[in-house]
C-alpha cells in the first residue's frame, strides 16, 4: 500500500508500505479521509525524517477485524478512530482519555504509530467510534483532531449564548472554534494576521474579524465589548504574543483556554489571572466519548462543517497537500480516497 512520509524540511513522500493484517484485538480500516493538523506541520518542517506514515485524522470503512474486537464494531462499518493507545486500563485510560495515558502512548499518525495518510490503517479496536451517517468521511476526519480540539476547548468554558468569544488564529482549529462558538449560540470575534483565513471566519460566521497586524486586537476586542473584554477567549495559535493577548483580553471573571502547542509566553499573573479573578484551561483534543459527542454535536446543530474544508486532494497528491497547507493560507486540508 501507499503511505506518506515526511523527509525532514518540508519533504514529504509517498512510499510503499506492507499492507497491515489485524491481529488479536485489532482492525484495518480502508481508510477514506485523512486530514492535516497544525501539529502536522510541526514535524513535516522540523529537521528529523519519520519512518513512520503520518496523519493523525482517520476516518474510513472497517475492512478486517481481529479477534476480541468489541461485538459493537462490524466489517464494513462506518468508522473514527480515537487515533491513541495507553495502557487501556488505568483510571485515565479508562476515562477515555488514553492521550493522557501515565504509562506511555502511542499516537497513530503522531510519529509513534503508522497514521492515516495511506490506502490502510491499522488500529486497536477499542479506539473506533462509529462515523454518523449524516457526516462525511471528511467531516469525520476534521472532527477527529483539529475541529473536536476546538469543539471541547469551548466546551471546557461552557460558552453559550451569554458569550462573546475571542477565537485567537483561524487555522483549521481557529475556525472550527468560530464555527462551533456560534452553533453554541456565542457571537464571536476571530482574529488572525492572514486576511484569506479572515475572510474564512467570516464565512463561518464570526460576528467581527480582527488583524493584529492592522490594529491592537486587545483594545479591538474591548471597544467591541464595551470596554469590558471578552467573556471568554479561545487560544489556537501557539503564537507566544496570542497566548499573551488571550488572557489580556479577558474581562474580569472571564475564561480562556488554551489549545494550540506553541512557544512559551510570559503571563502577567497579578493583572490577568489573580485580580481578574480568571479561569484557565488547557486542553487536549477529547475523550473517545467526547468524540461522540462532538459527532452528534454538528448533526443536532447542522453546523456547516462542510464549509470548513477548502482543500481536497488524493493520495497521489499528499505531496501538494502539504506544501499548501504549509503556506498558513488554507483552511482544512482533506485527503480523500474512494
Ligand atoms: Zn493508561
Ligand atoms: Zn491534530
């Protein structure tokens, strides 16, 4: 079968790999949708070749199944995959929460486990959740990762309709929180230096867009808020000043959390945290029920996730993929097989 590969420096290849064959506990799925992830790009323009396929958003058609695989999980099932594997049963693991795994993880697509970007996957049982039949492949391989990484961040802060949120960057993750945000009933202000992913925002639904390279987006968001700040703030872009700005930008008794991995930032803790009486939270991607839940999240909402994607692109073409997605210019980068 065909898998990708990165190089190292922005290299990456598609190479032949065996095909997998699942064992006591184990599937293959045919995959259908794979998609790219910020934290993608981190590996793919870092210097360290991976000999292991990449892309962390699987999402495709159960082929073959293992023995002591759950009696829930059928041939030729729709599927996501909960793309972790800890040790299964300690506390965390048995909240669902098997990234968070004490005992070590392995990350399918995260350069410890072979990922989606390939004809087959191979994947613990366990981690499968059925794909709604209202949603795409592609919409299952978004949720996956970078739009259920935005989805539970809100969910962290409760944000409803009593909110104005601060989605800071609109990557595929920044807008996957304006989208969600508003679905929750929020208005939402999306800010970001690349005017294309702006204009994505917009599209998405945010209710006012921001530039910092155009305007001070801590005095912006306060003048949108009469004077008071942001009841809440959404951090996605890693970027050290945005880390910064989404808490500065909080009004008092606000909340932010934060998603995006990063650079490390200076916090003013008197000003932001302590006599704003703030809340922070950090969050990584959801539980394998939280999957679900998201999945029935956008079908009860019909939020329009389907917007979100602007790039689709064959195996063959993986290549280009990531070139493009590694101009910051693109919102979500699908692969799709047939
Ligand atoms: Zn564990
Ligand atoms: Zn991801």
């Amino acid at each position: 079968m065909r898998g990708v590969t990165f190089l190292g420096n922005r290299q990456a290849e598609i190479r032949e790999f065996p095909d997998p064959q699942a064992g006591p506990g184990e599937a293959v799925l045919k995959v259908r949708a794979s998609g790219l992830c910020g934290t993608d790009l981190h590996r793919y323009r870092g210097s360290d070749p991976t000999d292991m396929i990449t892309g962390h958003e699987p999402c495709g058609v159960v082929e073959e199944l293992g023995p002591g695989s759950p009696s829930g999980i059928k041939i030729g099932d729709r599927v996501i995959c909960h793309h972790y594997q800890g040790c299964g049963v300690c506390e965390i693991c048995a909240m669902g929460y098997e990234q968070v795994c004490p005992n070590g993880r392995i990350t399918y697509g995260g350069g410890t486990g072979h990922g989606a970007n390939a004809d087959y996957i191979l994947v613990p049982s366990r981690t499968l959740v059925h794909l709604d039949p209202e949603l795409s492949f592609e919409e299952g391989a978004a949720i996956s990762c970078g739009t259920g990484t935005a989805w539970n961040g809100l969910k962290k802060m409760d944000i409803s309709g009593r909110d104005i949120v601060a989605v800071f960057g609109q990557g595929p993750v920044g807008a996957s929180g304006t989208l969600s945000a508003k679905a929750m009933g929020a208005r939402v202000i999306a800010i970001d230096v690349v005017p294309e992913r702006l204009a994505l925002a917009k599209e998405l639904g945010a209710d006012h867009i921001i530039n910092p390279q155009a305007v001070n987006p801590v005095e912006a968001i306060r003048e949108l808020t009469s004077g008071l700040g942001a009841s809440a703030s959404l951090e996605t872009s890693g970027n050290p000043i945005a880390r910064q700005q989404a808490l500065e930008s909080i009004r008092s008794f606000g909340r932010s959390c934060y998603v995006g991995i990063g650079s490390p930032a200076e916090i003013d803790f008197n000003r932001d945290v302590i006599f704003k009486v703030a809340t922070i939270f950090g969050s990584w991607t959801f539980s394998k029920s939280e999957l679900i839940e998201i999945e029935r999240f956008f079908v009860d909402t019909k939020a329009p996730l389907n917007k979100l994607i602007t790039n689709r692109y064959s195996l063959d073409q993986a290549v280009q993929a990531f070139q493009d997605f590694d101009t910051s210019t693109t919102g979500k980068c699908v692969i799709v097989m047939d």
